[in-house]
C-alpha cells in the first residue's frame, strides 16, 4: 500500500474544482465570538492527499473528527432526519478517493474541500480536527474559539502625534 501524506488548513470557505483548492480566508487558528453559546457562519477545511509512486486505484477512505482539548468527540451538529424522527448527532464525516495507476513513479495529488456551516460551540476552549486516512490518523488541525475581551483597553499617556 503506498504512503500517503496530508497537508491541511483551516478557512473561511473553500471549494474544488478541476482538480484544485480555492480558498478565502485561509491560515487562521482562532474564532472570536461575542457570547456563548456560539454559533460560526462557516469553517471550511482544505486537504491535500499526496499519494506517493507505486500504488494502484484502490480506494482510501477518509474521516475528519472534531475533538475538544481533552480528546473528547464532539458533534459537528444534527444529521437531516426524516418526518417525525429525532436527528442523530453526526460526529464523523468522511468519504472515499481513488487516484490513477502511480505506476510512472509520479506523485498523485487529491484535493478535498469541506465546508461545515453553522457549527455550535457551547464555551470556549481549544479544539482540532483531526483526519484520517485508512484508519490512522495522519493530520491535527488545531483552533481556539473565545470570547471577546469584556473590557475596553486604556490608552494611557497624552494623545501624541507622530
């Protein structure tokens, strides 16, 4: 089985096509919020799977995790349910890629885009997502959420001119 490698980030949104990531608001670590419970608009996630020579078109399932600073799963939110049915939480997202015969010894590159809308955070704290590929965890991608400073600074000194 070839090794493969992930390169991840963090974004406001991101999307695929033709092969490529576009990407805005890339390369943060951190969600300032006013209250708790906090709801985010949008978290996009960026993913590189490098798939080294030597392989063959067998797929590889993938999984991202959200976790809290103790290890804990969390829910990424409800999954659409049917009339009358109480949602089941979903806690892991995931699906599958294949690449080419690797056979010309050429690194095969996979890019996957996800965008998790309206995720729920109950109080600040450090969190990760973290991927998976074939069932070993090969990516973290750390993040804070907090919230805003309660206070205004004071500016002390005259109002000097530069």
């Amino acid at each position: 089985m070839p090794k493969i490698q992930v390169d991840g980030f963090l974004a406001d949104s991101v999307v695929r096509s033709d092969g490529k990531l576009y990407v805005q608001g890339a390369g943060w670590n951190r969600i300032t919020v006013q209250l708790f419970p906090a709801t985010h608009d949008r978290i996009g996630i960026g993913l590189l799977f490098s798939v080294e020579p030597g392989g063959s078109n067998e797929p590889h399932r993938f999984e991202i995790r959200l976790e809290d600073a103790d290890g804990k799963e969390l829910s990424f939110g409800a999954a659409p349910s049917s009339k009358g049915q109480n949602p089941d939480p979903v806690t892991r997202i995931g699906g599958e890629f294949t690449t080419g015969s690797t056979e010309q010894n050429e690194e095969q590159l996979v890019a996957m885009a996800i965008n998790l809308n309206g995720m729920s955070f109950a109080k600040p704290g450090a969190f990760r997502f973290v991927v998976s590929v074939d069932g070993a965890d090969v990516k973290v991608l750390p993040f804070r959420v907090q919230g805003m400073a309660s206070h205004t600074p004071q500016v002390t000194g005259g109002g000097g001119y530069l």
